[in-house]
C-alpha cells in the first residue's frame, strides 16, 4: 500500500526533521572519515582523515532518516518505542543519535556535548583504543549486536512480549533479509498476542546492494515483494524516493498509519474475549526505498582516496593499465577532486603528453605521471614528494 495525498508535517515540521537528519549524517560521515578537525573549521588535510576506513555510509542516512521520524512518532503520539538496528555496521547512526540527544555523553562524560567531546567521539569509532563499527554492548541502550546479521526481528519480538504498552521499530536491510535467521523471523509476529504484548513495526530498508552486490527483495517486482510481505502477515506500507522534503511527508504518514493500525488491532483484542493460538493479525510494517549512500555526492573520486588514506598519502599517481594512460580528460577529471592529496595536473603537459611522462602541476606534493605502455620506467620519475 502506498499512501498518496497524505500531508501530515507543515513546512515547520519538515525543516526541524531535515536538521536533525542532516546533524546526524554528518556525525556519521564525520565518525567514520575524520580523526581531527570535526568542524571543518580549517582547510581539510591529509593528517585529519583516518588511515584505515570502517563503517558504513551507504546505510547510516536511511538509519539517521528513520531515527529522526520515530523520535516524532514519540512526542506527537505520547508513544513508548524502542529502535532495533539489524543493518550491519550501522553502528555511526547510532552513536550519533545517542550524542545528539545526549545519553551518550551522560554515560561516556569524557565524549561532552562540545566541540572536544565531537573530537573524541569522531576519533575513537572503529580505531584502536576506541569503539566498534557497528553497534556493540557499549553502545547506551543497546539490546542487539550490529555485527550478527539475521536477528534483529526476532530480538525486537522478545523486546515486545509481554511489554503490552510498547512498539518496537525493527529496521531491516536489505542483505540481511537475505539471512536464514531473518527469513524465518518474518513469521514470530504470528505469536504476538495483541490483548498482552506489544506490537513490532518492521522497516525494511531496501538501498539495492548489500555492501557493492545486489540485493534480492530490492530487484524482485514490487507486486512479488508485495505477496511474499503479505504472506508473512504483513500489511506494507511503501516509502519510495529520494528528494528530502517528499520523502519526510511520505514517512511521516507512513508512521502515523502504522500506529493507528496497531493501536486498533490492540484496541480490538483488548476490548473482546482473548483469543487462543497464535495471531491472525495483519501487523503493519514499512518498506523505505531510497538511495545507497542517500544524501552523498553522485560521484566521488573514493577509489583513489581510500587507497591513498590506506598508504597514508601518495608519492607518485600513475595513469596506466587501461585507466587514462591516454585520455587527458580522464587524467584530469580524475585529478580534480583529488586537490587535498596534493594531486595537481599540468593543462599543457596531461594534454600533450606521449610515452612516459611527468604531467604533474609544479609545485604539486604527488607526481602524477602518464605512461601507456602499462609499467613505469624509471627515467622520469621526480624525486619523491609528500605533502605535509
């Protein structure tokens, strides 16, 4: 089911939700690149991104844009929730949600509301001495290891028996649906008995991939997908885009009609006799499909970056193998957004260049050079530089 005409947020609401979301991107993004300058209050450089990279972006936006919409849900429906993260390594999400609404810093006092606490909090996530990547006992309120993918349904099902007042949002991605645990969990909402427990909302997230693959439930037609949900007792509601102010009115409806759905199931039970055996119920669950990596740039030069981030800097950027040995556009599309490397290309030497050739831009920290025969020769490499 996908709600159309619904427009539950004013322009007010959206512009506090978008905040809060675009906050807590960038303390994900911050979490999992930055080891100094959390405010970008001086020019980016080398030494301030982490050497070895852990974590993952591509899921913490979805993360952080659910996050945002059940602390709504919350205060405008006077609603006790709990929030079950079962995405893998999705731990920057949730640390970044804790220390923006401050229970971190009350159980981890050295890791302050400030502009030191933002260091220490940007500094230790996945390094030495400091916290996992994904979403592990230390993290405050924590009740299921990010890093075991497949349990996440099951765990919020025994968070919601026997805690009648209580919703547990599940999100689901969509690799880990493909999970033996997680495909036979689909089926506990059947023993949920609505007159005692509470009620379980599952989100399933579907971005596309799971890590750089493709994800099954994301590339099945809808209507399959749509029977297979239904068949595990599932009414779903579909929240499908990209486009921040759309996509907030979309999930806001979304989350309004799932409680009204699961205060009237519980209601129904609740007011008639108790019925015997397992559920009947149709539970109500979300399906949000949005981008990988929602919010980031189309395009990043990542490749080159994070090779040059593992090596702690580059002394020499070759163009060969088959990768712009001889296209100047190439070379230079590439060299431009590589400027806080110390990568700078000549216009005149990229262009003119044949055989062997240095095409660096003086007085450039890294020597990119050109060479079309596939290997370097030794000739007319400069002497080695590395920017500070």
């Amino acid at each position: 089911m996908t709600l159309t005409g619904q427009q539950p947020l004013t322009d007010a609401d959206i512009a506090t939700l978008d905040a809060y979301w675009r906050a807590a991107n960038y303390l994900s993004a911050g979490q999992i690149y930055l080891m100094g300058n959390p405010l970008l209050t001086e020019p980016l450089q080398p030494g301030h991104i982490k050497p070895r990279l852990l974590g993952h972006w591509g899921t913490s936006p979805g993360l952080n844009f659910i996050w945002a919409h059940l602390n709504r849900v919350i205060t405008v429906h006077d609603q006790p929730m709990m929030y079950v993260i079962g995405p893998g390594h999705g731990g920057p999400a949730a640390l970044a949600n804790s220390w923006l609404e401050g229970s971190y810093s009350e159980v981890y006092p050295s890791v302050s509301r400030d502009v030191g606490g933002l260091h220490e909090l940007f500094r230790q996530f996945s390094f030495p001495g400091g916290v996992p990547s994904h979403v592990a006992p230390e993290t405050p309120g924590s009740i299921h290891e990010g890093g075991e993918l497949g349990y996440s349904l099951s765990h919020a099902h025994g968070a919601a028996f026997d805690n009648p007042g209580l919703i547990v949002a599940c999100v689901i991605g969509d690799g880990e649906a493909e999970t033996g645990p997680l495909a036979t969990s689909w089926h506990s909402g059947r023993f949920l008995d609505p007159a005692s427990d509470g009620a379980v909302l599952p989100i399933l997230h579907l971005n596309g991939w799971k890590i750089a693959n493709p994800a099954v439930l994301a590339r099945i037609p809808e209507p399959e997908l749509d029977a297979l949900l239904r068949g595990y007792g599932y009414q779903p509601v579909y929240v499908t885009g990209h486009e921040p102010s759309v996509m907030h009115q979309k999930m806001a409806a979304a989350a309004d009609e799932s409680v009204a759905r699961i205060r009237a199931i519980q209601d129904a039970a609740r007011a008639g006799p108790r019925q015997a055996g397992p559920s009947v119920q149709r539970w109500p669950m979300i399906v949000l499909r949005s981008p990988k990596g929602w919010t980031g740039p189309a395009e990043v030069d990542g490749l080159i970056a994070a090779m040059a981030a593992a090596m702690n800097g580059l002394d020499v950027l070759a163009f060969t193998g088959g990768i712009g040995e001889h296209q100047p556009a190439v070379r230079a599309d590439a060299a431009a957004g590589l400027a806080f490397l110390g990568v700078a290309v000549d216009p005149a030497r990229n262009a003119a260049a044949a055989g062997d050739a240095d095409i660096s831009a003086p007085p450039a920290g890294v020597a990119e050079m050109s060479s079309p025969r596939g290997r370097m020769s030794r000739s007319p490499v400069r002497p080695a530089r590395r920017s500070a």
